[in-house]
C-alpha cells in the first residue's frame, strides 16, 4: 500500500500519465494485465476527495488507486497479489511518476494459519 501527499498536481490529473505508470510498473514486477485499464473521474460524498480512480486487473490480482487533487495533490494505491514482488521497486516508480512529497509505504502478508 502506498499513501502519499503532495504529489506533482498535473501528473495525478493525467490518464496518459497512469497508462504509462502502470505499464511500467507491471513491466518491472513481471505482472500481466487481464484487459485494459479502467479510469474513472469520481465524484464522492465528501468534496475533498474528488479525483481519477485506477483499476487494473491482473493474472495474480489487481492495482487499484485513488488520486485527490483536492485534498493535498494525495494518491491512495494498493496492490493485491498473489505473486510476489519488489516493494521498493514499485515505490521507487511511483515517485519518478508523481514525486510526492510525503510517502508512507505498508505490506501486509497474507495467510492462513
């Protein structure tokens, strides 16, 4: 999970901008898209958190995000996967993308005991 704050305004508004994050980012994770990538501009119950939402289905899960320009040019990413990956390799893309200013990155391990 990535959250982070103050990220690059016109970047968080632009769809080519998260065609290509995505593809690079699968790209570097060895991950294969299921369909294309769905963008969608969302109005939400609370005005601050207007903004695109991603969602990108994969082979092992899929990628989904939310940028608010509104609130703190602030992006809210998560990646469900069944195969694992780079953490720091998804990170490091994330911020040539939308070089946030603040960045907070968490990995929950699933399983069952």
């Amino acid at each position: 999970m990535i959250d982070a704050g103050e990220c690059d305004s016109s970047a968080i508004n632009d769809v080519v901008v998260f065609q290509n994050f995505i593809d690079d980012v699968l790209n570097a994770i060895e991950m294969v898209k299921i369909g294309d990538l769905n963008i969608v501009w969302c109005n939400t119950n609370d005005p601050n958190k207007v903004g695109y939402s991603i969602y990108q289905l994969l082979q092992d899960s899929n990628i989904s995000a939310h940028f608010c320009p509104v609130d703190r040019n602030s992006c809210y990413m998560d990646i469900f996967s069944c195969k694992e990956y780079s953490e720091e390799t998804v990170k490091e893309i994330f911020v040539k993308y939308f070089n946030p200013k603040k960045i907070h990155c968490q990995t929950i391990e699933r399983k069952i005991d």
